[in-house]
C-alpha cells in the first residue's frame, strides 16, 4: 500500500490539476466544482487500484501492463479515424476517452488472466519434465546396482535423497569399523557417479522430522506425505512401506525379474531348427525368440529333442542357450 503522503499528494494533484482543467474547459464555478470532485475521484481510484495491483504477483503485473499497452495503441489507430468524422471537439474529446477507457480496462484484464494461465502451463510443464522416480535409501545407495541401472536410461525422472539419509550414509563412511567405513565410501562414490550421469538428477531433499528417530520411519513418513515411492534393498522396509501402501521399488527384486530363464544344468525341450555356425552345431529357438545353440544336434535337424543347459551367454544384443544332446 502505498504511504498516506504520497497518497495525498496523489489526491491533491489529480484535484488541483483536474480543476484547472475545468477551469480552462468551462469557466463556470459549478463545472470547475464538479471538475475538481471528479480528480478527486479518479485519484481514490487510482490508489485503490495501486492496492490492488501490489498484491498480484509480478507476471500478472506485467501482463497487464502489457495489455493496456496494446489496447491504448490500439485505441490511438481506432480513434484516429473516429475523431476526424466528429466535427464537435468536445465529443470527440468524450468518445476518444471513452474508448480509450473501456480498450484499456480489457487489455489490462485480458494481460493479467493470460499472464496466469501461461505461469500455470509453464509450471504444469515443468512438473511433467521433472518427474519424481523416488527416494533412495542408504541400502540401496550403498549396494551400487542402481547407477548401473540409471546408466541404461530406464531410470526416466530425478532421485530424491534426504538428507538425513546423507547424514546416515557419512557416519558409516566415519565408522571405526574397517568393514562399515569401506560400505559407507563406497556409498558416496556411487552417489558421484550417478551424479555425473545425464539420465538422472539428483535432488538433495532438506525436509527432516524431528520428531521420528529412526531413519527408516522417516523415509516412510516422507514418503507418505509426498507420494513418492521408495528405492530400497532392506527387506523389513519394503514389508513395513507396503503396510503403509507405498510403492517399493526393490533392486532385489528387479534382478530376479532378470535372472535368465534357464540355469546351466537344466534339461528342456527344443525343436531344432536349422545347422549352427560350426560343425556339428544345431540351432533351436524358443518361444520368446531366444537362440539355442546345441552341439551334436546337426543330426537332430527337424526332430524335437531334449538339452541340457551348459551355459547362458547375456549381451547387449539379448540372451543366448549353449547345449548339448542329452545322452
């Protein structure tokens, strides 16, 4: 809000000057009068206006800073052609405000709203673009396979570390004992790592409970309250955040997920398909494509027979079976 001095001077200004005005217009004591309350007025609205625009944010301030600009301009091109064709300049004086007026009240609305509706679609977007993956525990920070996932680009969105957890994380590395300092630096240097990496961001997150003393029921507490999911290896934590129906995303569990489909030992049944790359070789596939490389099954061509597993080769390209003939 403006202070009461300038706000007086603003009153006695926009009276003074508008009295002249209609000092200069009229040079009757009642117009000038009239005049003068009129000023009066439209400094009382100028102030409550000020007010008002104080309390707006900026970028409605601007927009509508920006409207009035266009509409006044549009308004100059608009009353330019009207004034000529008005042979009384006093009602083209009137016409010219009035225009003016009612082009600048819906350039200043028309600015503010759009101002608005833009900073909630650049913020809706920026949500969108910074997605929310989840928060990472010490466990699994310290356990290291994460930033090899996130190296692969199936990690899409930020990581949240609390910073109790980093706290937690830094007085392992400090520990007396050999084996829980060596665990605690190798946490630190998987969190540079991941750091460095382009897919994902990592986000320092300050909020704390003081009430709760435990780390893991601070991680559960904050992921209730943010709705995040929870990264995690620990075992007990992953049983005590489904309790509380929080998403777990468990690096355990993702690996089971990818354990090949047969182990070396195991006995299955293929049809083989078509001669392999050396001699004596068969090749086979299975239902999801898999390649299954069996020595001794050139003969076997066309026959449906039964391997044993020697080994599982995994590559970049996909997973590929070495057999042989089961005797």
């Amino acid at each position: 809000m403006p202070s009461k001095m300038l706000s007086a001077i603003l009153l006695i200004l926009c009276t003074l000057f508008s009295g002249l005005i209609g000092h200069y217009l009229f040079l009757d004591l009642h117009w000038i009068v009239a005049a003068a309350i009129s000023g009066l007025l439209l400094g009382l609205g100028s102030l409550w206006l000020m007010k008002l625009w104080l309390k707006l944010d900026a970028e409605r301030i601007i927009g509508g800073m920006i409207g009035i600009f266009s509409a006044a301009l549009f308004g100059i091109i608009l009353n330019t052609g009207l004034y000529r064709n008005i042979e009384k300049p006093e009602i083209a004086l009137l016409v010219y405000a009035l225009i003016m007026t009612v082009l600048c009240i819906v350039g200043l609305q028309l600015g503010a709203s759009k101002a608005r509706d833009l900073k909630k679609k650049v913020e809706t977007r920026s949500d969108q673009d910074r997605k929310i993956v989840g928060i990472l525990d010490t466990s699994v920070i310290i356990d290291g396979r994460i930033a090899d996932v996130c190296e692969t680009g199936f990690v899409d969105g930020d990581l949240v570390i609390p910073q109790f957890v980093l706290k937690e994380l830094q007085a392992i590395a400090d520990s007396s004992e050999s084996t829980k300092r060596t665990r605690g630096r190798r946490g630190l240097d998987i969190l540079n790592k991941i750091q460095k990496q382009s897919y994902v961001k990592i986000i320092i997150d300050d909020t704390d409970y003081p009430s709760i003393k435990e780390v893991d029921q601070k991680l559960i507490q904050m992921a209730k309250i943010m709705g995040y999911a929870i990264l995690t290896n620990d075992f007990n934590l992953n049983k005590v955040a489904e309790v509380h129906s929080i998403q777990v995303l468990n690096i355990n569990q993702l690996a089971n997920a990818l354990k090949p489909i047969v182990l070396p030992g195991e006995t299955m049944k293929v049809q083989m398909l078509k001669e392999g790359k050396e001699p004596g070789q068969g090749v086979a596939y299975l239902d999801d494509g898999t390649m299954v490389v069996v020595d001794n099954g050139r003969k076997q061509i066309g026959k449906t027979v039964e391997v044993t597993v020697t080994s599982v080769l995994q590559t970049t390209a996909g997973r590929m079976i070495f057999a042989v003939v089961k005797a």
